[in-house]
C-alpha cells in the first residue's frame, strides 16, 4: 500500500481524500472526509470505500487552525492505515499563473513563486500553499505536488486570454486565467472513456455550484471561459456576482463611500444567490422557499438566466455545440434547473429525457437530441493520478 493525500484547503475548512497509488494508472480512492468550522464550530467527517464513516465534532481549542485540522487528518490516517504508507500529498492550488500550467513537485523556489500570485487570488491561494506549510512542518520528508485549477485553461488562444487594456497592464498579469480546470479535467477524462466520438468534438461544460463557471471544450482543449482574471467573474454564483459593470465599483466608492475592502467583501461574500434572495447562497433552500419568497424566485430566475445566455457565448465560441455537460454540486443535483436550460436550448438541437433527468441519469437528453451529460465532480482522483504519475516518474530517473 502506497498512500497520497489529496487536500484542499479554504479559509474554515480542509478537505481530504486519500487514495492507494501503489499502482501507476490504477489509482484506487479509499477515503474521503473533511474538517469545516475551522476557529468556529469543528467538524469532522469521513467516509471510507468500505462504507464504514465516521463523524465528530471537535473541542473548538483542539482544531483553532488548518494546521490543526491537517494534523487531525494526518492522526486518522496513522489510526487506520499507519502513517508509514503515506508517501506523497497533492494539493488543489487555485492560480499557477502563466507559469505552471502542469502539476508540479513543490519546493521552497516553486511555493516563493506561487506566494507571488497571491494578488490575483487573494481568498485562495494562501489558504491553499498554507496547507503546504502545514504539512511540511507536520511531515518534513513527504514529498509533495501542486496540481492548478488554472492550467486546463492554458493554451486558450491569446485573443481570448487579454483584455481591452493598455499593454503595459497586461503584461503584469492581468488577463483571463479561467478556473474550476481540475474538474473540466476530469469530465474530459469521462468523456474520453464513456463517449470518445463526443470526446472529439465541440462540448459546453457547465461547472455549477457555490462557484460556477462554464467553459468551451474543442477535442479536449479549453477555447473559452467564463471566470477570467479572478474566480469573481463570469456566472451568478452562491455569493459571489459574476460579471459586474467595473463603473458599479467607482460608483459605490464615490457615492456610498465604500472602501476596497468592503466592496471586495460584497462582491465574493455577500453577493450571487445569497444577495439576491436575502436568504441563502444554498439553492436547495432556495427552492424549498419558491413558493412564499419572490426574491428567492428572482435569484433562481437570474442564475439561470445568466447560465443560459453565457451559453450562447461559448457556443460562439466553438462554432457550434455537439453536447452539454452538468457538473458540480448545482449541476449533478438540481433536475429543475437543468430541464429549463436544456429546455432554452432546444434551438441547438437539445430536449431533455424527463425521467432520466429525474433519475439524476448519467445521460438525460431525450433520443432525438445531441448529448446531455451528468458528470459527478471528481477532482480529487486527477490530483491523485498526477501525483502518481509525477510520483513514479521521479522513481525512474533515479
């Protein structure tokens, strides 16, 4: 048994999995959980493969910090599996930058590197290369591999990478980096074994959840999308707004007074499904509310909306649109949702398949349609199989 960790980390929360590696290629997932609450109310959870799970709340004086939480992670790991076995961990880290646009083996030089593009992530990324810290104060020797959210995003064309600015601005890094990569990963990983004909083709993936993006795929290859230089743009999303007129910012400065702190705040926090309804960033709360709260009906009304029309933008894009993907919490769970955009979409040769978009079916579009597909997120497993990849290659240099 040869064990990886794979982490992603947040401000109040670590999530974790853990998988065998032993086997290049046949990476095999034994457990996941993760620790939210961080500083509040702990909790710990996991589930193994076997089905066996185990859930806690924690002393708020045992878990106070991400350093913490990794070690209550790494105790479990030692409780079950024993902590010998570990030999690698992988991390989520949201922005590479231009500059690493594949996983990577972490050291002091590349982490100093990733450290430089806190700007252009600054509610991520230093919570992701905290977690590096962490885990090489708490395991010196483990070796560990960054794997980017913004590497799938890569080699977009440049005319779909700028913008309109002078060009002085964009050579200091503000441009479009795009998102969510890792799992755009994997549901091209999906398609290539269970659909290759579609595979090979022009596909609008749909990334919906507390973050939502949407990207245009052309034979595996990102050619658009929507997030751009940070993970505010694009989609409506839970809290945060999407793209936004930059003259709103001027205006709340000047005429409300708002400093870049507090509109930075709204904008990520308090923004999206939350600030539109009033009542929550959860849309299986705002649906249980549809019937009595109009404004939950309104946030609903424009998250879709927004999707829809962002569509049009990446079909544009391709040239044209051979099938549709769901991802993402939103996307794999909320059958409303999904029927009333393939539904918009009708003029691009789409229906939905009632019963098969009820029964949460891996394929929901009716017979006579292009492609619908359901993909359950997994990015976890490409950050497991990079590292095993990265892992056994280092061993054959040797």
């Amino acid at each position: 048994m040869q064990l990886a960790l794979v982490i992603n980390a947040g401000s109040s929360s670590v999530k974790y999995a853990v998988f065998d590696i032993a086997e290049q290629g046949f990476e095999v997932d034994i457990a996941r959980g993760a620790v939210d609450g961080i500083g509040q109310k702990p909790r710990w959870q996991v589930k193994r493969q076997d089905g066996v799970e185990e859930k806690a709340s924690v002393p708020s004086e045992t878990i106070k910090d991400q350093k913490d939480a990794i070690s209550h992670i790494l105790a479990w790991v030692d409780k079950t599996y024993g902590l010998s076995h570990l030999v690698a961990a992988g991390h989520r880290i949201v922005h590479g930058g231009g500059i690493f646009i594949a996983p990577v083996r972490l050291d002091a030089e590349k982490i100093a590197a990733l450290r430089a593009l806190i700007p252009l992530a600054p509610l991520h990324q230093p919570y992701n290369l905290a977690a590096v810290e962490s885990l090489t104060e708490l395991v010196p020797h483990l070796v560990q591999f960054g794997c980017f959210d913004t590497a799938f995003h890569a080699n977009i064309p440049h005319y779909a990478q700028n913008f309109a600015l002078p060009r002085a601005i964009t050579a200091k890094g503000v441009k479009r980096y795009g998102f969510h990569g890792l799992s755009y990963s994997y549901c091209v990983e999906t398609l290539k074994r269970t659909e290759p004909d579609l595979a090979k083709g022009r596909i609008v993936a749909a990334h919906l959840g507390n973050g939502a993006s949407l990207c245009a795929i052309k034979d595996g290859q990102s050619i658009a999308t929507t997030m751009g230089f940070s993970a505010l743009d694009g989609l409506m999303m839970g809290t945060r707004c999407g793209a936004l007129d930059p003259a709103v910012i001027f205006y709340l400065m000047r005429e409300n007074n708002m400093s870049i702190s507090d509109i930075e705040t709204m904008l990520y926090q308090k923004s999206g499904l939350l600030g539109v309804s009033g009542l929550s960033a959860d849309m299986r709360i705002l649906r249980e509310a549809l019937a009595t709260n109009m404004d939950a009906r309104e946030a609903i009304e424009l998250f879709t909306y927004r999707i829809i029309r962002e569509i049009g933008a990446m079909v544009a894009a391709l040239g044209g649109i051979d099938g549709l993907v769901f991802t993402g919490g939103i996307g794999e769970n909320d059958k409303a949702l999904r029927s009333e955009i393939i539904q918009a979409l009708s003029f691009l040769g789409f229906a939905v398949d009632d019963t098969a978009n009820a029964d949460h079916a891996s394929r929901i579009n009716a017979s006579a349609s292009k492609p619908v597909l359901v993909v359950k997120a997994n990015e976890e497993i490409m950050i497991a199989r990079a590292v095993s990849t990265l892992l056994h290659a280092d061993k054959e240099s040797q």
